[in-house]
C-alpha cells in the first residue's frame, strides 16, 4: 500500500487544524503552550507521515493561521515558532526517510529526537540573530528546553503510540513486514 498525495494532503490538513485545535486545550492552563508545546505535536506527526515537504508547510503555517485565527501565539511569536515548528516537520520527514534501524519504534525515536533537538537549535539561534538580538542562543535553546520538559515527555510517548496505532490500524503503510 502506497501513501498517495492525496492521502498525504489529507493528513496534513488534519494535523494544520490540529496545530489550532491543540493549542486552545491547552491554554486553558496558564502558560500551557510553552509548557506543553501543543503545537509541535500535530507538525512532528505530520512530518513522521506524510514526509518532509508535507510537515515543513504544516510547520510553517500551524503557528501563522493559529496566531490569525486565535491570536495564540501572539503575532510578534509567529515568526519564530514558524522557524522551528518547521525545522520539526521537515526533519522528522527526510529522516524518517532515511533512517531504517528495522525496527519502526526506534526509527520514530531517532527522527523525533533530532528533529526536537535540531527545531530548538535553529530557533535559539533565529531568536537571537533575527527576532531578538542581543539573546544568546543558548539561552533561548535552554530556555525552551526547561520550560518544555512536560511537552517533550509527552511528546516521546504519545507521538510513537499514536503513530504505531495509525500503522497497526492500516492508515499508514508498514515500514517492516
């Protein structure tokens, strides 16, 4: 069975309305978004199934059209979520391309944990050059790293399970026979 481009504009439209959904859950809780990183879930999972190109553009537009529908982030925010919500997605895509450990569970580890690490590096680093200078890049990598402990944990458990669920169902294509 072959993820058409259908199937895969399809997903990639859910897990957009997702990056809009999410965050309303969540901000029920004062500074819930920071600290559960609502967003990123949809763009990872975007990215695990649907490739590169496909979780870039979720990325890219999830925080936009949130910030214009919701206002959550505020518009001033947008810019730099934009950058690393797209880093997760177009990481998490190519390497889930790339990397075949022949076990579907560690692959999804593997493309989750450099995608999460590389999306904080790049950002920290936009942050600081772009959208705030004078912060170090550090600081807004170990900033975001701290404040987002609660969001990465859940992240690493349900990402996996929902993604494993998805495949066992046959909405996604097996990786191993």
């Amino acid at each position: 069975m072959t993820t058409t481009k259908t199937k895969k504009l399809v997903l990639a439209a859910i897990c957009l309305a997702l990056c809009i959904v999410l965050p309303l859950i969540f901000h029920a809780v004062p500074n819930g978004g920071s600290i559960f990183l609502p967003m990123h879930i949809p763009v990872l999972i975007c990215g695990l199934m649907c490739g590169g190109i496909y979780g870039a553009v979720c990325g890219a537009l999830g925080p936009l059209l949130s910030s214009l529908i919701t206002g959550m982030p505020p518009l001033s925010m947008a810019p730099a979520m934009m950058v690393e919500c797209m880093v997760y997605g177009l990481t998490c895509g190519i390497l889930m391309k790339y990397v075949k450990t022949g076990k579907n569970i560690i692959d999804i580890y593997v493309c989750l944990t450099v995608a999460m690490l590389l999306g904080r590096v790049i950002a920290g680093f936009a942050k600081a050059l772009i959208f705030t200078p004078g912060v170090s890049p550090f600081a807004w990598v170990v900033t975001s790293l701290v404040t987002g402990i609660p969001g990465i944990v859940i992240q690493l458990i349900l990402i996996p399970l929902l993604i494993a669920s998805l495949t066992k169902a046959g909405l996604l294509e097996k990786r191993y026979e």
